[in-house]
C-alpha cells in the first residue's frame, strides 16, 4: 500500500508524485526550511510550481487537515477524555499541537495538493 506507485508513498515520503524518486523538499527536517522545495525534481526533471501561486491551493488542503485533527479531537474529548479534562484545557492542547505541527501540515498538503493534480509516471521526464 505504501509502496512505489502508491500516491501515499509519495505524500508520506515527500517524494516526486511522477517518479516517486527525487525529493520534494531541499531538507528532510521540515522544522528546517520549512517550505523550500526543489524547483524541478531531481530524477525526472517535474517542474514543482507549475505556475505562480500555484501551492496557494495547498493552503486549503491544509485547512482540511487541520479540521479533520480537530474533528478527532473533539471526538476523542467526548468519548474519553470529558470527565478528566476541561474543555479549555483540550482547546489549550489542540492550539499548542496546532502550532508544532504546522511545519508538517504544511509540507504534507504541499504533497497532497502535487499528488492531486499529477499521477505516477515513472518513465516520463521532462518539466511537464
Ligand atoms: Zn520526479
């Protein structure tokens, strides 16, 4: 499932979402140069941005991710966690995870939003 070919091995990988190969990313750390991206893959030459502005829908992707952490949350907090916790105090965690985890929701939806517009094609090259 989580092999080559596979769109989750490419988003979770932060890999080509056509090769599967080069990495999407200039570090693998994302705390790191956070959304600095190679501007062509390095193996099969696919142009990243493919025009300006182009990651601005990734930003709605992120959005999603974020809600559906969220929606977990509130789930878990009214299965599990309602007679230990406050509400507050859960909104205090979900904040504070919110912004550690930003840098990775950001890569991730930046990987979503490729993978969504460009499938895996391993022996094609070229920037588009
Ligand atoms: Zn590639």
């Amino acid at each position: 499932m989580l092999g080559k070919g596979s769109r989750l091995y490419s988003i979770f990988g932060m890999k080509c979402p056509r090769c599967h190969e080069g990495d999407l990313f200039k570090t693998s750390n994302p705390y790191v140069k956070t959304n600095e991206m190679h501007e062509t893959c390095p193996h099969c030459g696919l142009r990243y941005e493919r025009e300006t502005g182009y990651f601005f829908g990734a930003m709605y992707v992120s959005y999603m991710l974020n809600i559906a952490v969220f929606v977990t949350f509130l789930i878990a907090y009214f299965l599990l966690l309602d007679q230990y916790i406050s509400g507050a105090v859960l909104m205090g965690i979900y904040i504070g995870l919110t912004l550690v985890l930003n840098p990775i929701y950001s890569r991730l939806s930046r990987a979503i939003w490729l993978n969504f517009w460009q499938g895996y094609e391993p022996e094609k090259r070229g920037t588009r």
